[in-house]
C-alpha cells in the first residue's frame, strides 16, 4: 500500500510549542460522544466507530512461525523487538526464499502498520520506503489499510490511551501478555474523513519531525562529548594556554579518607543519600521511594558538597564498585561506602569526569578490589595507592568548566525534548476520540 500523506506531511511546518499550535489550526470544540476535545477549524460533525479488520485491504495476519536461521540476502523479516525504535533494514534478520515463499500472504509493504502482538503489546511501526517488501513473525501482524484511511493516522490511534485500554483488556497472559489476531482485528477505532484524518497525521507528523530533530542533536552531543572527553584525558587535546605534560599522581595526593559519623545529630532521616552507577549521589527516598522509620540515621557516615565517595556495589557497568563526587550535597551514606575529601591539588568536577567513563575507572578499580559473587572487598588506603595523570589544577578548571557547559546543551536539549514528547501525548489525548 502507498503511503497516504507524503506530499502533505512536506507542507507542513514544524511545530515549536503548543500554544502557538492550538492558536493557529486548531479550536476547542463541545464534548460529544464522538467528536474530538481538539479539532482543525475547517472540520464538523462526529466520527464514525470501526472495527481494525473493517479498514483494513488485507486481512490482518502474523508471519513465520518457524524463521530457521539468518540467511545473508534473505528475507529480512520484523520481529517484535524490532518495533521498539524505527525499522532499520541492515538490522533486521532474514530466512531463506524457501521459507519465504509459503509466507507470502504475511508479506509487508512501505506504509504498512506493523503490530505487536506479544510482549511489548501494542507497539507498532511504519514500514518505511527504504525497506520494499518483508515478512513478519507471529510474535507480529500487519495492519495494511484501505485507500480511504490514513495509515498514518491509524498508527496515532493504536497509540491513543483508549485504544491502548482496549488492546490490553483483550489480551491474556500475566507474565507474558499477546493478543491474539481475532481480538486485534475486533479492536475498535474512532476516525474521521480522509481529509481530516490525513490533517491530524501531518500535523503530528510535524511534531514526529521535531522530536527527531531533538533526539538526534542530544545524540550527536553525546557522541562529541565522549570523544573529546578522550582526547583531553589523554592529553591529546590541550587548550592553547597550558602546555607541559601531564603529571601522574597517587590519588592519596589527590583525596583524604575520612569517616565521621552522625552522633550529633547534624542530619536526620530525610538526608540520607545514595550512591548510583547511573546518576551519581541522589536522595535515596527519590531513588528507591522507600523509608526509614528502622533505620539508627546516628551511626550513618556524613558526606559534604563536593566529596568523592567509593560504593562497593556491582551492576553491570561497574563490576569493580562505583567511585563518583557528591554533586548532590550535604548528607548522610550508609558505612558500606567510602568517603573522601578532595584535596586541594585536584578539582573535584574534573576528577567526577575523570571517573564517569566506565571504561577507564572500570580500567583502574580493577586493580585495587576483590569482586566476589555479590560483593567487593576493598581497602581504601589500596584504592588511594593507585595512579593517574592528570593535568594542573587550573588546566582541570577549565576542563571541568568546558565538559560542564557541553552538559548543560544537553540538558536544554533533553528538556525541550522531554517538553516535545508531552505536547504530543497531550494532542493524542485531545485529538482523538
């Protein structure tokens, strides 16, 4: 099937925010059993209620059963998980022309509304033009739309709240959910004309378009950060003031043990912090939503602002513990972690950034701690026996400063995003019916 809105998605501009989206094309209408809370103008009366198998040219149907091995020039066919993020047609698997071929009934084509069936329930893709024809899996179901309905538009209304409700009230399963293709094509959806159908899919279309841009200028931020964050921890990469190389250091010239409990009394309950591989020193209530009505908070270890603290905990992407700076504040840590001040000879953003690479502290933790099953044995005075090279205080100033100012791009660029992703769910809340 062709895809429905491609030259009309072109003419549409991207939109910037929600007021000015609302103010421009769209006006709030009376609530009726079957008009939407937020319509384009130049549209009137109610929509009409459809089955999925009642809009659809093909029937709705899943794909190979069994896929046998990836065959190189295959078939590629779609998966659930392939569904997760766009389809890519390098990334997908393929069986072989024999296979293939008693599949032909299940084949895809650009524009067509891929579903999944099991697991991840109810996400859904676009096959792209890149891609001219796949197969599915049963774990997948095209939905291959008639003329008179929008693709596009019927992809935003399996994502709508109350058809996702529907969905999931027919499906069965309590650890691994599917639903089944009678269920699915029984699914019912609320649509308009074509016109005002194809209006609604450019218009969120536009708003697809600027969550993309978004999304790929966080990511080319990342990527640019980690590859000069490299270069300047290397010393390959210098600011033009500072010259001479780097020095190597014993972190013991760099950080101090300390362990000061709470008898006085200083913090209560509310400050207890937690040290995470993901986000660094947080509030631990924020972090695990739990309590501490048990817990004696006097004979926790007080860390302040700027300290660098040790956590002999595993996860995946620290298997020798945790070492982070206490960006947070003032607080209290349980006694399983380690805290140390920073001396002067050392900036402690600049020692976080050091660390946050999981490659290069995972490189230099390794040496210094035992990793058991569960847990780590270390020593700290071991720990501070270890060496790095480092630059001069004021030459880690001011890669601290630079790392910092690119984190703040990406901070506004992931809250403009972020902002993105909530006007478009609100519209698909306003917008259908």
């Amino acid at each position: 099937m062709a895809v429905q809105n491609k030259t009309i998605i072109s003419k549409q501009p991207v939109i910037a925010s929600e007021e000015g989206a609302k103010q421009s094309a769209l006006s709030k209408t009376t609530k009726q059993s079957l008009v939407p809370t937020l319509r384009f103008k130049e549209f009137e009366g109610e929509w009409s209620c459809y089955k999925l198998e009642e809009i659809v040219g093909k029937k709705i149907s899943y794909g190979i059963v069994q896929a046998g091995e990836h065959i190189e020039g295959g078939m590629p066919y779609i998966k659930s998980k392939d569904l997760n993020s766009p389809i890519i047609l390098d990334e997908l698997e393929r069986t072989s022309d024999e296979i293939a071929k008693k599949y032909q009934r299940s084949e895809v084509s650009p524009g067509d509304v891929i579903f999944s069936l099991r697991g991840n329930i109810g996400v859904s893709q676009i096959l792209p033009d890149s891609i001219k024809v796949a197969n599915l899996t049963q774990g997948t179901a095209r939905i291959s739309v008639k003329e008179k309905q929008s693709n596009l538009f019927t992809f935003h209304s399996l994502h709508t709240l109350s058809v996702v409700k529907r969905i999931l009230s027919v499906s069965k399963g309590s650890t691994f959910q599917e639903i089944s293709l009678a269920d699915l094509r029984k699914v019912k959806i609320q649509c308009p004309n074509l016109p005002e159908q194809q209006k609604i899919a450019a218009f969120l279309a536009a708003v697809d378009q600027k969550i993309q841009q978004l999304t790929q200028k966080k990511a080319l931020l990342l990527d640019y950060k980690k590859g000069v964050m490299q270069q300047l921890f290397s010393g390959k990469l210098r600011f033009p003031e500072f010259t001479g190389d780097y020095e190597e250091n014993r972190l013991s010239q760099l950080l101090v043990r300390y362990s000061e409990n709470n008898k006085d009394e200083e913090f209560s309950i509310d400050d207890i912090l937690s040290l995470s591989s993901k986000y660094g020193i947080v509030d631990r209530k924020e972090l695990l939503q739990d309590t501490y009505s048990k817990v004696n908070h006097l004979n926790y270890v007080k860390t302040r602002l700027n300290d660098f603290v040790y956590a002999k905990s595993i996860s995946a992407n620290a298997p020798f513990g945790v070492f982070k700076a206490n960006l947070c504040r003032d607080g209290l840590l349980s006694t399983l972690y380690y805290t140390f001040k920073v001396k002067e000879k050392a900036n402690p953003l600049f020692l976080e950034y050091y660390f946050s690479d999981s490659y290069r502290a995972n490189n230099f933790l390794r040496k210094y701690v035992l990793v058991g099953d569960r847990y780590i044995t270390a020593d700290s005075d071991y720990i501070l026996s270890g060496k790095i090279r480092i630059p001069t205080l004021p030459e880690q100033q001011k890669i601290a400063s630079y790392l910092s100012s690119i984190d703040t791009k990406i901070e506004k660029v992931n809250q403009q995003l972020n902002q993105t992703q909530i006007f478009k769910k609100g519209l698909l809340q306003q917008m259908f019916v």
